[in-house]
C-alpha cells in the first residue's frame, strides 16, 4: 500500500471506521473513499457493484456493520443476520469482481464459542456452540471471515479478516439501550453525577471478565497488517489483559467523578463468562497497542462531554 492507494472505508461514519479515517490521514494517505448511507446503500447489490466498477479501488476497509450491545443483539436478531450478511456479500464480491487486490473485513471477538479456552486463539473458531445473546451476529460476521477465505482459496485473494475484542473510543454509540458496554456506563455514570443519584444500575452480575482497545489502537494494528508483505487470513486484535465488568465499572466511576453506589442487577444476562484474545500472531508482526484503559477511557469520556455540549445528547 502507498500513499496514491485508493482506500475506500465502509462504514466511516462510525466509530471504526472514523478511526481508520484519522489514522490513514495522519500517514498522509491522499486518496480516501467515503460515502453516506444515503449516498450508497450497502444493502442494495447493484448499487455497490456499480460504485466498485467506476471507483477503481486498491484497498477496501469494510467495518461498516449493524452493530450494538446485548440488548440490541436479543432483540434484533433477524436485522443484526440479515443486514450483516448483505453488507458483507455485495462488498466482498463487488471488491473480487472489480479486480479489488486488498480488502480488510472487520469481525469481532464475539464469533468464539462461549466457553473458549483462554487467551482466545484463531483456531478455536467453530469448535463448540456460541453465546446465546448475540448468536445471530456472530453468524453474519462468521460468514464474512469465511466469505474472505473462500476467495483467497479459490481465486487467489489476499483478503484479511481481523477479529478485534470489545471496541471504544470516540465516536462511539452512547445509547442505554443498543451501546455496548463500556460507552453505556460513560453516560449512565456522567447522568447520575449530573443528577446527584446515589447508585447506579449496572445490567449483569459484573463477574463476567472483557478485554478492551481503544479504536485508534486498532487502526494502527490494522495499518500494521496492510504494510505488511504476503498477509492474509485471520488475525485477533487485542490489548493483552482483560477485566471484570464490576472493576471496569467502578474505573469509569472514577474517570467521570461519580462517587455513588453501583448496583449489579443479576436478573440481566451476563453474556461470556470471559473474553481475552490470544493476538500473538499479530504482535509477531511487530505492533502493540499504546493506550491505556484509564487514559482510553478519559479521552472517550472527553469525547462524550464534547458531543453533549454539542447535541445535548445526554440530556434526553
């Protein structure tokens, strides 16, 4: 990949996908690709065909996705299986068929069986049954990273699956319903000390342990893997060490100054019981990540305050 690559990111509106942005502007990349859902709709087949057939890509970056927390996923299944499959279809074959060289395709860690030896390596993919929260999306995205090596396999692609643990950052989706984790708590937490509550609902017993990386470290891990000479496959992307949700909470609690109680509601489902990711294969390329959780979570804390004084997001 050179700096006149045309890099086209699917999904750059979000929070991925805005990261990947940053991270190839600030290499100099001069030749970036971005369009709206309302400028091409992934869904629509022949639309994106005829984008790839006049863009004359090098580099795909495919992390646009339907995404969202458990709540999301229990109650969305068909949306989260149905979309997430159409997206990565026309994309994936709309790159093979324009002649496309490189295509990255952005999994997650969730496509694991539930109860998966820890660290989490890329070959325990498929050996026992999935978490039943979000069965569906793992599914789809499954169905991407083997889209991705049937290619390779039967017409000589270099596709590349990465596979990153639980994701924050800027950007990221501060709704209590369909937001992950970690983005949840921000913005529970920061209404609490705005409203002088003294607890906090926490959904989930908080024994269940997660791994976390800051989306710009991802970026650069997946910037690594394009720079990188005769890659392709799979490769899990992760910080290293994990954490109880109940100690991520109360992390959270001293980023943003709340100084009430949490309260553990056990009758929510907890999900995996433990989710850390064996990356070796990556850092045996030479990357690591460099943000720390505490430092990740005050600037995606920042992030947030910004976007509140900006929208009033928070306060509805």
């Amino acid at each position: 990949m050179n700096k006149d690559s045309r890099i086209y990111v699917a999904g750059h509106n979000g929070m991925v996908g805005s990261a990947l942005l940053r991270r190839l502007v600030s290499h100099g990349y001069r030749h970036l690709i971005a369009r709206s859902r309302q400028e091409l709709d992934l869904l629509d087949q022949r639309a994106v065909s005829r984008f790839f057939a006049e863009e004359n890509i090098d580099v795909v970056l495919l992390a646009a996705a339907k995404v969202g927390g458990i709540n999301a996923n229990l109650t969305q299944p068909a949306s989260f299986l149905y979309e997430n499959l159409v997206i990565e279809s026309n994309v994936i074959h709309a790159a093979f068929a324009s002649g496309t060289p490189k295509l990255v395709f952005f999994g997650s860690s969730c496509i694991y069986p539930k109860y998966c030896p820890q660290p989490i390596k890329e070959d325990y993919l498929l050996t026992s049954g999935f978490e039943q929260t979000n069965e569906a999306y793992a599914i789809a995205k499954i169905a991407g990273l083997k889209l991705c090596e049937a290619y390779n396999r039967q017409h000589g692609t270099r596709y590349i699956s990465v596979m990153p643990t639980n994701l924050y950052g800027p950007n990221d989706n501060y709704d209590l319903q369909n937001g992950h984790v970690l983005a949840a708590l921000i913005r529970k937490t920061h209404e609490a000390k705005l409203a002088g509550l003294r607890s906090v609902s926490v959904w989930g017993s908080g024994s269940p342990r997660r791994e976390f990386l800051h989306v710009d470290d991802l970026a650069s891990a997946v910037l690594a893997l394009l720079d990188a000479d005769h890659v392709e496959g799979v490769f899990n992307i992760g910080y290293g060490r994990d954490i109880s949700i109940a100690d991520l909470a109360y992390l959270v609690c001293d980023v943003v100054g709340f100084s009430g109680s949490l309260d553990f509601d056990s009758s929510k489902p907890d999900g995996t019981p433990r989710k850390l990711l064996d990356a070796s294969k990556l850092t045996g390329l030479g990357w690591s990540p460099t943000i720390s959780l505490r430092d990740g979570i005050a600037a995606t804390y920042a992030d947030f305050t910004e976007k509140m004084q900006r929208t009033g997001y928070a306060s509805a």
